[in-house]
C-alpha cells in the first residue's frame, strides 16, 4: 500500500499522521505542480491532496489507484466522471472546522471594533508612559449587545456563529443565499433587509451563481456607515474593487476578510494598497485551520481511508 500526499504543506506539520503510517509507505510531498503529479502518484494506491489537480492527465498513469482524499469541503479540483468512470472512490470533508470558523469570525470582529491595532500601537510606543489619565479612549468603540447580526449562509457555520452572537446579546437575522435554506430560531429577512439593518454582517455562504459578486458597489451602499462587513465564505462572494472604494469613502466602518477572489493575493488586488488597519484585516485564509480543526480533518479522512479500502479488498 502506497499512501502519496501531494501537497502536505497544505494541512501543516504539527500533525500526527502515524495512522496512515500503520497502512502502508506514505510519500509526502510539499506541494505537486501539474506537470509533476503524473510521476509522483505512478505507482500510488491513495492519493491524499487539499488542493492539487486530479483528473485524466495528472492520473491516467496511475494504475494502482484506488482513492482520492481530499483534506477540504470542496472538490473542483477532482474531475469527478474520470475518476467514477475508472472506478476511483473519491471523498471530501465537511463539518471540521465549525468551531474554528466560528471562533476566527469573533476574533476578526473584535480587532475591528475594539480599535485593537490602535490600542496596542498606543503602549507599544509608549503613549501611554506617563500619560496624564489613567485611560485612554480616543477611538470610540462600542460593544455588539444590542446590535444586529446579520448572517449571509445559515449553513452549520452560520448557526454556530449565530449561536454565539445571541450569547453576547445581539439580534440576529440571516439571508438565505440559496432561498432555500429556512431556520425557525432565527429570523429570516430579505437580502436589502439584511444590508440595511445589520451592524454586523457575516458572510458563511458558498460560492455559487446565487453569491458570486453578491456584495457590490450597490450593496455596501445600502449597508449603515458604522457597520462591520466579514467575509470567511468565499473571496468571489465579493467584489473586491468596491469594497475598497466603500472602505475608502466611508459607506462602511470596517471590512475582515480571510478568503480573497485569488490566493495567494495577486498584486492587483484593489485591497493590496489599504494599510488602514482599523478599515481593514485580512488574514491568509486560516480561519479553518485551528489545530483541533486540523487533526479532526485528518482522523476522518483516515476513517474515510480505512472504510473505502475495506470495501475495495
């Protein structure tokens, strides 16, 4: 049994992977260009990947093969009839990272609107040395109880994030993106009721012909000047140039993004520019790879692993 990861680099080394260890020779490699997978996987009989290209020309050498995982929810990179067509049984994972979506979503909000940046810039540079009153409050903030939380995508991470919010006493109303979703605890509202009552507005959508460039010029318009706007669904979702013209006029208060249209950024990313770390945070698409996360990905895919090649021996 051979077991080849193509792009370990992608699920990170501080995790325990002896499991696949005790079912045969594991290969792993950082990353698998194209033109590099076809030699790599030869004689493999799994192939585990998060995001290499899977399909006739990187696999049709591959005669041996029996599985492919796939360390993430989506799957545009397998060409799926090729590999049925063969008799490949193939997987994803879904459900891993609820909790440390959810978690990330808060940690993003509170940077933005408690000022932290500024905050802890203002004793770093020893502001705060001998001030001449014991605080300091120069950038109003406000607390989220009270407000509105408004939720693009009441999927499972949608909920738990919506759980959350009401724990810290906001109102919470949600949009269905598919218009087909419809959750009685909360409060379901039109997508324009959801721009212009929200004060908070997260979006945990999947990328889709419903959400693509959802949130436009026009959107941000409709959305209150002191809102906080957070993306951890899909970078499309957005259109990139006119959230940083809403940033930069100030139609909204602030943006946290962890997924862009393009990753890694591109250097024409109209947001690449705006070093505003009070408008704007970014992070490099981590909300799901908190270490519990992580292994919990790994101990199904090695779960998923163990029962396909049962029923295939």
């Amino acid at each position: 049994m051979k077991i080849v990861f193509l792009d370990a680099k992608t699920i990170g080394d501080d995790l325990d992977l002896s499991g696949f260890e005790e079912m045969g020779e594991v290969v792993k490699y950082d990353f698998s260009p194209d033109e590099e997978i076809l030699e790599r996987v030869r004689d493999a009989d799994v192939i585990i990947t998060n995001k290499a290209n899977i399909n006739e020309k990187t696999v049709s050498g591959a005669e041996k093969l029996k599985v492919v995982c796939v360390t993430a929810t989506g799957t545009n990179n397998l060409d799926k009839p090729y590999l049925e067509h063969r008799g490949i049984i193939w997987h994803n994972v879904a459900g891993y990272s609820t909790e440390s979506v959810a978690q990330h979503t808060f940690a993003m909000l509170f940077y933005l609107l408690e000022k932290l940046r500024y905050y802890d810039d203002y004793v770093k540079e020893e502001r705060y040395v001998n001030d001449k009153i014991f605080t300091h409050f120069e950038k109003t903030f406000w607390q989220i109880s009270g407000k509105n939380w408004g939720i693009a995508g009441l999927g499972e991470i949608g909920r738990r994030v919506a759980q959350i919010a009401e724990a810290f006493g906001c109102r919470v109303i949600y949009y269905s993106t598919s218009g087909k979703n419809h959750n009685s605890t909360y409060e379901e509202v039109d997508f324009d009721t959801l721009l212009a009552q929200s004060d908070i507005l997260s979006v945990h959508a999947p990328l889709n012909e419903q959400t693509k460039g959802l949130f436009n010029r026009e959107a941000f318009r409709k959305m209150k000047p002191e809102a906080i706007f957070l993306n951890l669904g899909r970078g499309p979702i957005v259109n990139e140039e006119d959230l940083a013209k809403a940033l930069t006029l100030g139609e909204i208060a602030g943006a946290g993004l962890d997924v862009l249209s393009a990753e890694p950024m591109r250097k024409d990313n109209p947001l690449r520019l705006m070093k505003d770390s009070e408008k704007l945070l970014i992070t490099p698409h981590i909300a799901w790879a908190g270490l519990e996360a992580r292994r919990r990905l790994m101990e199904i895919v090695l779960q998923q692993l163990k029962d396909s090649l049962s029923k295939t021996s």
